[in-house]
C-alpha cells in the first residue's frame, strides 16, 4: 500500500481516497482506515465526511439538477455507453478492490462486476425510452396527457455487502432519469464506490450531477441532509432498523423513499424437487459472499420425505467449501468484520441452546481474519423468535416439513417478504404456490435471480418500491398530469 496525492495505490491500481464534491476529488482534516477483513489490517485511509462536506455535495447537486434534467436523452445515453466502456476497462482494478476491502472470493468479485455492468448498460439503454400516455377526458372536451419529471437531487445510500453493485443500479437508474445525486459510500467499502465515482467522472458527468461522501458518522449525514428541502429523494439499501429510521426522518418533508431493507428468505423443497440440482441452488443462494446477503436463504424449508437425502447432500457440499483469503481461489471469504463475527458466533449459540444440531462448521477459524467456517444446523420444529432473523452468515438452518401447505404456512410466518424461493418439477405447483407466498420475488428452481431487465425489491419489512428494470428508473421519476383542452369546433369551422 501506498499514498500517492490523493490516492493508494493497491496490487497496481491507484484508487482516490477523497470526497468528490461539484466534479472534483478533496480531502477533509479527518480520516478513518479501511480494513481488509481477510488479515485485519489497513488498506488506505479515506477522507472522513460529516455533515458540512455533505451539504457541500447536496449544494453541487441542486444547483446542477436543472441543467441535468434538460440535457437531451441521446447526449446522456452516451455518458453512460462511454462510463459503461470505461468499467469494461477496469475491471482488474474492480475486482482487486472489492476482493480487498469486502473479502468476497475474486470469482464472485467478477460476477459482481458482471452484473452491475449489464444494470449500467441497462439504463443506458432506457434513457431514450421514457414515455407518458395520451388520452380522451372522460367526459370529452380536453385530452389526458402524462409525462414524467425527474425526482430531484436523490441520496443514494449503499450497502458493503455488493458495494460496486448497489451504486451502479441506484447512481444508473437515478442518473438516467435526470437526477442528480449524493451518494454515501458504506465505511467498511468506499474504495469500491470511489472507483466507480472516478469512471463517472472520466466519461464526462458533468461537475455537480455525481458527488460522494464517505463517513463513520452515517446518522450525522442523514440528519444533515434529509430535512433540507432541495432534497426530494432518498435510496437506501441496508437493514430495516435503520431503514424505518430514515424513513421517519424523510418524513418530515415527504421526502420520496425508496427501501431495500432485510430478508429471510425461504428456501422451499418439495417432495418431487430435482435434489441435486436443489442443493446446488442452495449452496450458492446460502453461502454467496459468506452468506450476507439479503436474498441468501435464510430457512431451508424441506419436504419430511426427501429432507435426510437433501441434508445429507448439503453437509457434504458444505463441508467441501474452501475457506480463506478471495485471492487464493477460494469458494467463502471471511465476515466483514469483527463485531460480525462476533455476533455470528452468538447466533450459533443461541441456536445450539434452543436444541439445534450442529451438522457441520460451529466455529470460528483460527486465522487473522475474520472468518467463520460454513455451518449446517438442523433444527426442530420452528424455533425460536430469532429462526426468523436475518442471519446474515454462511450458518444454514434446516427445517422440515410435512406438506406443501404446512411449508407455505411456514415461509410467510416472518415480518419480512424479500426474497423466497421454491423447488419443485411440477408447473401446478410452482405457480400455486408461488402466489401464495408473500414476498416480493419468488425463484422458482433458481436461487441466483438478479437481472438488469427485473424488478428487484421486497414487500412488508422488507422494503419500499423497486430496483432494475423499468420499475427502477420511474422510482426517479413524477408522472405529471397535463389536461389539455381542444375545441374542435372552434378549430373546424375556421
């Protein structure tokens, strides 16, 4: 690691450590380290923003909005095909950076990279594609037209867990529609969104329509900037206690929100399921990006009639699983920090006292991260409270069923409605009981299922409108109402 001006330097790549305020990269009096959570040390140390810095972003961002809005949808097409070419070129230093920082395996690294590539290009290719309605009034003599306006200046608020992914889908669909934005990097992952900021600013974004902030203090930037009333827009991603905070805080100037908030994401397996293919989608829908996720599956649901051969297969899947470092070809990286770790201990405990069996895992590894071997718990009946937590962890708990209905019954026990999942090779089945779960999204025999071209976002605790697809470039946008009048017989008589 080195500094050079305002960058580190990292395997090769130089990364910008400072705050981007109205087009241009600067340091602040303060700093915080980011820490790689594979060996615990530092990585570089960030400008540490509080609320001046932000309202510095917010200022660029409203004085630059007018001027974003108006400038055509082809000119702004470009921007994002050249930001998009740009990532393309990058994408070593993507990769690298992430796998530093968040300690996911370089392999998922690149899937991550992959992804929030196709959301970029996605809305890029949107931008020409907004439309509005025209109608007859019902009752004849004026004409119904809807168009749409942008939202305004919108605060965009990324999670660690897919740090390059969450600011390409919220930053692609906000600019897309003519926002501007501020966005606020996660403290454990500002290395990822300040490489993206940097391709924004290298494609031609002009200064003011992208600013980003890191901080320690991410209450003290959100109380600065949530009751100023040039903001008209909030995205956040991030657990649902602080989510309904923020919420609250919106609302005080009827600040549109948009939420993607927790999970506990069922993981259903019916009686007729194709097993092998089931365990496969579970392992990866379970322990991607060491299980922090909030789509991973959070309760195994399966069938009483196939449950040992499932669980059999699993543990030995598990028990396969490399852990280690991202760049040593590894298939689980280590927990983001610490305080995780040490919470996902706890959690095992608890559920080792209600009675759960350990199958496989149950500890911590000893090495000089954070890492946590993949675990399997079996667990009787439905538990306790905390079964329908989010466990955030590579801990799977199993569960068992007698039917479809008593696995449905059991899925929608829970606040939340994010994620859920079903495996059967019956079309009748899947449909029915895809309808009756109460979540926002169902995979049906698929536990990856994030697409550019789909509309991504949970129900009940889990969160408000949606992200991808045409849904999430309209949750930047107002639809206004224009009442036209036409007097065609004014006009004919002529």
């Amino acid at each position: 690691m080195s500094r050079l001006d305002d960058h580190v330097t990292l395997r090769g790549h130089r990364v910008p450590v400072g705050a981007y305020l109205d087009g241009r990269w600067t340091t602040t009096d303060a700093a915080f380290a980011v820490i790689n959570p594979s060996d615990a040390d530092p990585l570089a140390e960030v400008a540490e923003c509080g609320p001046a810095e932000a309202l510095r972003g917010l200022d660029a961002a409203a004085a630059s909005q007018e001027a974003w809005r108006s400038v055509p949808p082809r000119q702004r097409a470009e921007l994002f095909h050249h930001a998009h070419s740009l990532m393309l070129e990058r994408v070593d230093a993507f990769t690298d950076v992430m796998v530093l920082e968040s300690g996911k395996p370089r392999a998922e690294a690149e899937g991550e990279f992959g992804l929030s590539a196709g959301f970029f290009r996605w809305y890029a290719e949107q931008i020409a594609h907004l439309h509005g309605t025209y109608s007859d009034a019902t009752t004849g003599g004026y004409r119904v037209v809807t168009t749409h306006q942008p939202v305004g200046p919108s605060f965009l608020v990324t999670p660690w867990n897919f740090p390059l992914l969450m600011a390409a889908r919220k930053a692609g669909a906000a600019l897309a529609a003519g926002c501007t934005v501020l966005m606020k990097s996660a403290k454990e992952t500002p290395l990822t969104a300040a490489l993206f900021t940097q391709v924004l600013h290298d494609a031609g974004f002009p200064a003011g329509v992208v600013n980003l902030v890191h901080t320690t203090d991410s209450a003290a930037v959100s109380e600065a900037v949530l009751p100023d009333p040039r903001l008209r827009k909030i995205s956040f991603t991030g657990s649902t206690g602080v989510g309904s905070t923020l919420l609250s805080a919106a609302a005080r100037n009827i600040v549109n929100s948009s939420m993607e908030l927790g999970g506990d994401g069922p993981f259903v397996v019916l009686d007729d399921a194709d097993i092998e293919h089931a365990v496969e989608q579970a392992v990866a829908c379970k322990f991607r990006n060491a299980g922090q996720a909030c789509v991973a599956a959070n309760r195994i649901i399966l069938h009483r009639d196939i449950a040992e051969e499932f669980t059999e297969r699993f543990v030995e899947r598990a028990e396969a699983l490399r852990v280690g470092d991202g760049f040593d070809g590894v298939d689980v990286g280590p927990i983001i920090t610490q305080s995780q770790l040490e919470r996902v201990g706890a959690l095992v405990t608890r559920f080792v006292e209600a009675g759960a069996e350990v199958l496989t895992g149950g500890r911590e590894l000893d090495a000089k991260g954070f890492f946590y071997e993949p675990t399997v718990l079996r667990v009787s009946g439905r538990g306790g409270e905390f079964c329908n937590e989010e466990l955030f962890a590579p801990v799977a708990a199993l569960y068992t069923v007698d039917s479809a209905e008593e696995a449905v019954d059991f899925a929608n026990d829970t606040r939340y409605g994010l994620a859920s999942y079903v495996f059967t090779r019956d079309l009748n089945a899947a449909f029915a009981i895809s309808e009756r779960l109460d979540f926002g999204m169902v995979g049906i025999n698929r536990g990856i299922m994030a697409d550019p071209a789909a509309a991504f976002g949970g129900i009940k605790e889990s969160g408000l409108g949606r992200e991808g697809g045409h849904e999430g470039i309209y949750e930047f946008l107002e639809p206004k109402y224009l009442a036209i009048t036409v007097d065609e017989k004014r006009v004919m008589n002529r």
